[in-house]
C-alpha cells in the first residue's frame, strides 16, 4: 500500500466541486455495468453502523463505514462520522481515504438531482423541501443548479425556527427561499417536494400532491422509516435509483410492499433504465415518486470523481 495514500477532505477539494459534475458522475457511472454491492447494518436500538461496498468495473472498488448516533447532538458532536476507502479496480490497492462527510453530502444530493433531471418537468419553477438540516440544504442547492428556472424555494420543518434559520442561509447564498409554516399548503403549490427527514411515519400526504409534480424522497434509510404514505404512493408513476438498495431494505418501499399496496411491478424504473431511455416520465400531468436509496455504488462514483478532481488541482499522478 501506498505510504503516502491521501486523505481527502472537504477542504482538499470543494472549492473545485460542482453540482453538475457530480450529476453528471452518477449518470456516466451508470452507463457502465452494473455495481457488485454489498450492505452490512448494525443497529443498537436507534443508533447504526452502515458498511457499504461496491466494484464497479471500470472505476474501482469502494467501501464507506459510518456510525449514525442520534444522542451525539447533545454531545456537540455529529450525528454521522466515517470514512471510505477507495481501490484500485485492477490491482486492488488502496488509492485514498476519503472522509465520509464529504461524499455523502455530494453523492446524496446528486442522487436525487440525476432522478429529477429525469423525471421533474424542466420548467419546474417551484421547489419545496420537508425537513430543514444538513441534506435539506444540499437539495436546494443541487435543484438550483439543475432547474435554472426555479424561483421559490419553500422550507417547511417540525420545528418553524429551524426552517427560518434555513432559509436565512440559502437567502445569503443568493436563493430566493422562504420558511413555510403549513407543509400542506406549500405542497399544494409546487413543482418539485423534497423529503429530507427522520420520519418513521409518513409526513408527506398523497391528497396534497398536485398533478405534474416530482416528489423526491430522501430521508428513509432504515426498514422501520417512511416519509410518503399509501395515498401517494398509489397515484404516483414510482423510480428508484437502484432496486437492490431499496425495495427489500427501506421501509418507504419494503412496508407498502409487505402490505400489498404496491407490487415490484410497480418499480417502473433505476438508474440503469433512466439513463438507457427505457423508463421516465410520460406526459406534464403524472407523478413522479423517486426513492433516493443511496449505496456504495453512488458514493465510489462520486469519490471518484472527486479523485480525478484532486488530481488534476494537485497536478499529481496519485492516487
């Protein structure tokens, strides 16, 4: 192993990251065969240790492990921490460490933005987001770069004063976002929902969603966790982007599953089908319901990315 093999940070490397590159690294990554995947979960009670592997042939190997801690805010310490180890795809030699903060920020809402490039209409003009942390601002800066006629973007939370704080933060990024006390009234009214929460049970109401809009669900991870209920999962035209992260193993798909409100059928399309053309949206007035499920396949496509990035800025020829 290389004795010098780097570690990358968001400070190594952001300045030099954008939006529409690492969209564009996940959709590329899936023109290629695909991901050897493999998830191991171990819980204790609500706290969770996530290993993640993927090879995918052609870009290399990958494995992240996070810890996800809920009681660490009241440690001041964050809720998620980990690392990710990236390999060589033909020699199987470590090439660098990457903190997991870092991928899993770009790689999460570069998923959801790849599906809506897809399945949201590209006049989409108004964005609003469930949930107010971290995630809930990296969606509404990926969205701004990908639907440069977007011009409201909505903040709705539990908690109102998270929301304002929010939006205070995108509005001093240049974004034209306001805090929104009644999620069903704003939900009403947009183009693109996005779900960015903890939820066990769902928040996002089917009777809310208006014809024609994208709903895009992030928050569930775990298969006791939903944010969409029956209702909506009923009216809409449902993608995901992998099936194997997502319909045996997040509760948005496996429990509307369990209980036959849905059937595997009704999984219209992944990533792989999107981007060879062979699913999306048909016409202005259907739903669409994208799964954001995440996976190692996603995060070694975006650390990648990154690699190249670092690289090039550094002028080196590792990793």
């Amino acid at each position: 192993m290389n004795a010098t093999l780097p570690y990358l940070r968001a400070e190594d490397v952001e300045a030099d990251l954008s939006w529409t590159a690492m969209v564009d690294a996940i959709a590329a990554g899936h023109r290629r065969p695909p991901a050897r995947i493999g998830d191991l979960f171990l819980t204790r009670g609500d706290d969770t240790m996530l290993n993640r592997a993927a090879w995918i042939d052609g870009i290399g190997i990958g494995l992240k492990t996070v810890s996800v801690i809920g009681d660490n805010a009241t440690r001041g310490l964050p809720t998620v921490q980990g690392v990710m180890v990236v390999f060589d795809d033909v020699t199987g030699t470590p090439k660098a460490l990457l903190d997991s903060a870092l991928i899993t920020y770009w790689k999460t809402a570069a998923d959801s933005g790849l599906g809506a490039r897809h399945l949201a209409r590209p006049d989409s003009r108004h964005l609003v987001i469930l949930g107010a942390g971290p995630v809930a601002g990296s969606l509404a800066r990926v969205y701004s770069a990908l639907f440069p006629r977007l011009e409201t973007i909505g903040i709705w939370n539990r908690t109102p004063a998270n929301a304002e704080v929010l939006a205070d933060k995108l509005n001093a990024e240049g974004l034209h976002t306001h805090a929104v006390s009644d999620a069903a009234e704003a939900v009403g009214q947009a183009d693109i929902v996005a779900c960015a929460t903890m939820a066990r049970e769902p928040v996002l109401r089917g009777d809310w969603v208006r014809p024609g809009t994208h709903v895009d669900l992030v928050g569930a991870f775990r298969p006791d966790m939903r944010e969409a209920d029956d209702a909506l999962l009923r009216r809409a035209r449902i993608f995901v982007d992998s099936r194997e992260t997502t319909l045996d193993h997040i509760g948005e798909l496996k429990i509307p599953l369990s209980a036959g409100v849905i059937t595997r059928e009704s999984i219209l399309g992944d990533f792989h089908d999107l981007e060879a053309g062979r699913s999306g949206r048909s016409d202005d007035e259907e739903i669409t319901m994208f799964k954001n499920g995440g996976g190692a396949h996603l995060d070694l496509m975006i650390a990648e990315a990154i690699i190249d990035i670092w690289r090039k800025k550094t002028g080196t020829d590792q990793p």
